[in-house]
C-alpha cells in the first residue's frame, strides 16, 4: 500500500491534481484519497485547487514523512 500513496497521477486526470476528480451530480471538485485500505472523502470544493490542497493536508497529517506531496512543502 505504501508504494501506491507514491504513485503518479493517472494520464486522465482531468483536475491535475492527485485525488480530485469532478463528481457530476454535485457540480463540485472532489478530493478523497485511501487510508488504511479505506477510501476517505476529504470534501467538496468549488475549484480543483483548494481539493488538490485539501487532498495534500490530509494525504500529510495521515502518512506522515511518507506523504508525496506537490501543492504543499512536507
């Protein structure tokens, strides 16, 4: 599991950001990532940025030094 919180994010990424997609019946950016095996959702946000923010503050408070982040500095 540890290797997958490395991964890259996926070609068709629309958002640009790891763990944000667009969730169509809301009309809002999405950020959820997967803790534990769980999969967590992290919010609903008017732009892909605060998600892609969103996602990184959670993504480091849950794993740590072995966060991969881009948006926010560890």
């Amino acid at each position: 599991e540890e290797n997958n919180r490395n991964s890259r994010k996926k070609s068709t990424n629309t958002s640009g950001y790891r763990g944000v997609h667009f969730n169509k019946q809301t009309n809002k950016w999405q950020a959820r990532a997967r803790v534990n095996g769980k999969r967590c959702h992290i919010g609903l946000y008017d732009n892909p940025l605060d998600a892609g923010i969103a996602y990184e503050n959670f993504i480091v408070k849950n794993h740590g030094v072995f966060a991969n982040t881009i948006l926010i500095s560890n």
